[in-house]
C-alpha cells in the first residue's frame, strides 16, 4: 500500500524520517562525554554493515537522553549557518543544511522505525511528550530569519552561482521549503503558526495511538468454535491463541472491510464485526478520535489561511504533481458514478443468489465479501481458499518478488542471517548489482502484531545520497497473520499484490544515485510516490514470474493452469466495491480539508458531516462503506496523506499507462528494466516529478483510459 504513511509536513527533520529521505550527514561532533557514547549505541553511528541499527543494543531508555542530545547538536549547526560571518554560498548554508542533523535524524529515524513496527507503552508514552518538542525545534530551524536571509540570497542569485542542474533544485526547494513553514511571516503570525504545529504534532500522535489501541481493544469475542464457522483450522487457532478465559478473538485490521468476513457463516457474527470495525473512535471513552478530528481539521484550516492559502487542501496540493484542489475534484468525480454504478451491479448479483437460498434479507455491507466468494465460485468455479497452497510467502519473495527484479535489474540477493531487525521474525538480504558490488540491504518484516500499526510500507532505515557515500538500507513492513507454529505463512492473492507492491517502494529507495539527501529514494510528490511502487504490481501476474513462484508449498506442483486462467479472468471482479470503497475514502479526505476555519462542524457532527459529503458525491451506497472512517483514517489525521489520499488513485494513472508501455516494449527485459531504473528510479525527487514520468514513457501526459479500462469501469453498458 504505502511507504511510510506518517509524515508531518511542516518539519523538515521529520521529512527525512518518515519519507524515507533522511540526512545522515558527515560526522559530527557531539558533547556527550565518551562513557555515555559507549553505552548509549543512539549517541554514535552504528558499526554494521550498511550502517544497519543495532536493534538489539537499543533500549527505551536510550532515546530520550538522544532526542535532547540530538535537538541540541542540531540547534547549534544550524546557529552557527545563521552566524557565519562569511557571505552566503550554497558550500556554508545549502550543503550545511543537508549535513546538519546526524544525531537527531539517526534517532528519530529508529525511533519512528520501532513506533511504528514494535511500540509499547513506554515508547507511546515518550512518542506524546516529543510531539510536540519535535514541532517547536523544527519550527526554531524553519522560521529562523538569519537562515532564511541566507537562503534567499542565494535563490536570488541562483542563476549566477554556477550551480548545477541538482544544486539549483536543492536550493530552490529549500527557499519553498521556509517559505511554506511561514518565514516571510511577521512575528506576531510566526508565535500564532508555532503553537498551531505544536497543537498538531501532539494531536496527530494522540489520533495515532487511539487507533492502535483501540484495534486492539475492539476485537471481536466469541464464545464458542462453532460460530467460527467457514474460516480455516489455521484462523480458528490464532483465534484461540489471541483469546482468553477458552474464548476466542478475532482481532480487527485498519480497514473498514475485515478479512474474516469472507469466510464467517454465521451472519450475526458477521455484523458484529463490521459493526465493530465501522464504529472505531466514535464510540466515547478513552479512545474516541471525533475532537481530535475536528481540532486537527480546525488547526489545518487556520494554519492554511494564515499561510495565504484558501484551504489546507491547496496548501498541501500546491507541492504536489496534481497542483489544484479543481483537479483532484475532477479526478474524483470520474471515478465516482462508475464505481458506484458496478457496485451495484456486483451487489444485484449477490442479491440474487441471497434471494435463491432463501435468505430472507438485503445485502449488507457486513454480507458484501462473504456473498462476493459465492459469486466468484459461480461465475468462474473457484475460491479463494483454492489459491493460498500456491502462495507460501518465502517462495513469493524470492522466488517471485526478488525473481523478477534479478530479471529486471540484474540484480542478485543473498540472505544474511548473521543480520537483525527488531523482531526475530524479520528476513535481512544483502543486494548485490549485476557485477557482484554491494546495492543495499533489504529487510522484511512481514507478520501482524499488536505492537504493530496496521497497513503496509517500506522504510528507509539507512539513506543514500552523494554527500553521505551510505548505501541504502530499506524494509517492507506488511500485516500477514502469522500461523501456528510449524505451519507455513499461505498468502491471499491481494498479499502478493502488496508484496510486489512494496518492493517497488524498496527499489526506489536502493536504486536512488541523487547527491543531496533531500531528493533521495521516495523523496517525490505524495501524489507520485505510489507510481513507481503500483508499476511493480505488475509482475505478479506476469507468466514468466507466476510460473516460478506459484507452486504448492507441499508438493512443489505449480498453480494449475486452469485455475490460473480463472485468477486472471477475475481481475476486474468486484472493481466496483474496490474502486467505490476507495473513492469513499477520498471524499471525506477533501472534504475536512477543504473547509475553512468556521466550517468545521462540531465533535458530535462528524458523522452527519461524513454522510452529507458522501451523499453529494454519489457514494451513499450502504453495502460499500468507505474504505476508512474519518475516525480511524489514520493516513490523513495521523500522517502524511491529508488531502493526499487521491495520490493512489493519481499514481494509478500513471501506473496504468505505464504498464501498457512495458507491455508494448517486451515486457520483463533488462532493457525495459535498465530504462526504467536510469530515467526514474534512481532520480528520487531531483527533477519536477512529471519530467521523469515523460523520461520514461515519452508521452507528454498520461491518460485515465488505461485505468478505467483495467478496473472494468470503461464497459458502455454500466447502470
């Protein structure tokens, strides 16, 4: 699904965290007396290879003595910028800038690496009180206005400089950079924007952890085996396993829509968990995430105007390759009436099927996944049980995933196991490039936890860049549940298609050759970060790498060709609940964001807002609730797609056009790989976004043919 998802917009430290775009500049000096380096492993680089994190040397009580540290040794670099007595050149301002920080990004980056992957009360507890501490240091770099002078006189100049083409880029993202974050603000607005980022920062993570802890809370308690009826002996017992007092628990993903909800019989049962799911953090208590909401909408929208801007929807469009607010509402209504349209052409035929076996009721939205499998068996005799043998999750790695980018790129993978992550669980591959030299490290880390927020995405737990020399090291984060122990991990067809989806994430970040660490890896505009990732899909069906990695876990046989052609026969099934359920999401997102101050509603009204805004869209189809509610949407009140939430829809586009490219031009071929890794890949974000698109394709603009055509929303016969 996503790189990393949590990204606070105003703090340049905290792009380099969590856009996997960090700045590990050359060594520094720090005032930590030698002891405490020694036994503190956060106060110096680590000794690794690749500079990996020592995960197993890192305790809790580590951090905090380096987040102060960090702040400290980062305040006086960038005072000593401000203070030069030289004039301004891009070595003493630009380049400083890029290198300052080691100790507070390394820290941060490992800190926001175990959050997110591995939490627990103690590290919550210091994730709220560095909030907004984070916030107001970032804020004493941004609205500095020594710094800001002597970046605005060299972007005055920046013609002159003899700079090239990537320098002239830095600099002039970093003078936009201030700029945004409100520099040319008099001071008065500049003390009104520092307490607005400060109140955000500590909302965002409070809405974050109210999330996860009610994911936890909320599961679904049963009884009795029996009424766990349709899942598999597999789910039943990680159902007992994650119960108490000889119940069972089926525990709740980030989704609206659960996975269990294909298989349950026992209707009743059904309900109580989308009911469950649907009502996360509006339910009162502890964790109830609807005055969040409305504070962070209302926070946005005042920062906005404050900063010039009509809505915090064009404040954050403004930096992306979409560009307006018009656009993306165009985009959306496209998408709509088609998608709402073939989902109820896809809900008519689960009726009818309801109506045969004499159930008595209308389809629900808890009923949706469960009567999809019907249809789905119906119409092209299969299930998806009947896929999952052929889908071990080491044989769809390597023998799938790492497969076609070694037919791709050349590149070859060597597992390290002499090398850790965090969880005993995780995979470490050392990359090699074609003539045998060292690319990166990628780690995996693969199974679902409490400990573990939901979704997917990859992370950059080392970053690359010419001013470094680091190579990169990059992980995948998924949520497969694990099995018993002694049974193998059998994944679904959409947990391919995430894995191959987050390996492109992965190779944007290790193919990624730019020289200032602000461009590297996924270093892009939200809205382009998806594209290359969503490209990589492709290969999952792709024959030549299906074949190889799609065979029985047991016997070794490969997938049946029968049921193969079936698998492929289906991709267009059931686009109209996928696709709806996700323009649903991206409704609600534009539409807190594109409030102004005195339209936010109240606490009580987050609802009715919600219902209202999907309603004017056409998207009030009840069967199809939206992928996320605004109270458990944490890509947008807890990370980096405020306003953003379209990007998958918007690197889609690209996607699919590119992918009729690489189909045109051979397919799985070095060359085609090659292409791709020189003109976009390895650039991260040193050239304008839609420049790389056109490098690769050369086409001037993409078209959204391609994608309706693959969602089979382009059939002239829709109702």
């Amino acid at each position: 699904m996503i790189i990393v998802r949590w990204l606070r917009i105003h703090s340049k430290i905290n792009w380099r965290v969590l856009l996997a775009a960090f700045s590990l500049g050359a060594s520094a000096s720090h005032a930590a007396p030698e002891a405490t380096v020694a036994v503190n492993p956060l106060l110096r680089e680590s000794t690794l290879p690749y500079h990996l994190p020592p995960f197993a040397l890192i305790k809790d009580e580590h951090f905090g003595p380096a987040f102060e540290q960090g702040m400290a040794d980062n305040l006086k670099e960038v005072e000593a910028i401000a203070t030069n007595p030289e004039k301004p050149t891009f070595e003493n301002t630009i380049v400083a800038l890029e290198k300052s920080g080691e100790l507070l990004d390394r820290t941060e980056r490992v800190f926001s690496i175990l959050t997110g992957g591995m939490t627990n009360p103690t590290l919550q507890k210091l994730e709220s009180e560095l909030s907004p501490k984070l916030a107001a240091h970032s804020d004493a770099i941004l609205l500095n206005p020594a710094v800001f002078d002597r970046i605005k006189t060299l972007y005055d100049a920046r013609t002159s400089l003899g700079l090239d083409a990537e320098s002239v880029r830095v600099l002039e993202r970093y003078y936009k950079d201030y700029v945004r974050a409100g520099a040319r603000l008099n001071e008065a607005d500049k003390s009104k924007l520092r307490a607005l980022n400060t109140e955000l920062a500590s909302l965002s993570t409070q809405f974050s952890q109210n999330t996860l802890k009610e994911i936890n809370a909320s599961a679904v308690t049963v009884d009795r085996p029996e009424e766990l009826a349709g899942l598999s002996e597999a789910a039943i017992a990680a159902a007992k396993s994650a119960g108490s007092d000889g119940k069972y628990s089926i525990r709740l993903t980030n989704t609206s829509g659960q996975p269990p909800l294909a298989s349950l019989t026992n209707r009743a049962l059904r309900q109580r968990v989308m009911e469950a799911s649907v009502a996360r953090g509006s339910r009162g208590g502890e964790f109830d995430n609807r005055a969040s909401i409305v504070r962070i909408a209302r926070l946005r929208a005042e920062r906005a105007k404050l900063l010039g801007y009509a809505s915090h929807a064009a404040f954050q469009l403004e930096e992306q390759t979409a560009a307006k607010v018009d656009t993306v509402n165009k985009l959306i209504a496209q998408l709509a009436p088609p998608a709402v349209a073939n989902a109820r052409k896809e809900a008519a035929a689960m009726q009818a099927i309801v109506d045969s076996e004499k159930g008595g009721f209308q389809i629900a939205s808890w009923d949706w996944a469960f009567y999809a499998e019907k249809v789905r068996k119906s119409q092209y005799a299969f299930d998806e049980s009947q896929l999952k043998p052929y889908f071990e999750l080491r044989h769809v790695l390597v023998d799938g995933v790492f497969y076609a980018a070694t037919k791709l790129y050349g590149i070859t993978f060597k597992e390290r196991t002499d090398l850790k992550g965090y969880s005993p669980d995780m995979l470490v591959f050392e990359v090699f490039n074609e003539d045998g030299t060292p690319l990166a490290l990628f780690l995996g880390d693969y199974y679902a936890r409490p400990s573990k927020r939901g979704g997917a995405w990859m992370n950059s737990y080392v970053p690359t860049s010419g001013l470094t020399g680091f190579r990169p090291v990059v992980a995948n984060h998924l949520n497969i549940p694990k099995p018993p122990e002694g049974e193998p991990t059998l994944l679904t067809w959409d947990e391919v298609k995430t894995t191959f989806h987050e390996f492109g994430h992965a190779l944007h970040g290790m193919f990624s050759t730019v020289k200032y660490p602000r461009f590297a890896g996924t270093s892009v505009p939200r809205d382009f970060v998806e594209y290359p990732s969503q490209v990589n899909e492709m290969w999952r069906e792709w024959p030549e790498v299906l074949d190889h990695y799609a065979k029985h876990y047991q016997t070794g046989a490969p997938l049946p060709r029968e049921l193969l052609d079936k698998v492929l026969a289906t991709t267009k099934f059931n686009q109209g609940y996928l696709t709806a359920e996700l323009v649903g999401a991206n409704v609600i997102d534009q539409a807190w964001h594109q409030l102004k101050p005195d339209q936010i509603p109240a606490a009580e009204d987050v609802a009715a807002f919600e219902a209202a805004a999907l309603k004017r869209a056409g998207v009030d189809f009840a069967p199809v609730p939206p992928r996320y509610r605004s109270t458990y949407f944490s890509h947008i009140f807890a990370g980096g797609y405020s306003a953003g939430y379209y990007s998958y829809f918007w690197s889609e586009v690209l996607d699919a056009d590119s992918v009729e490219w690489l189909k045109a031009h051979g397919g799985l071929t070095r060359a085609n790989g090659d292409h791709f890794r020189a003109t976009l890949l390895s650039r991260g974000g040193s050239e304008d976004a839609m420049k790389l698109f056109r490098d690769f394709t050369g086409e001037e603009s993409p078209s959204i043919k391609p994608l309706l055509k693959r969602r089979g929303l382009d059939a002239p016969d829709r109702q």
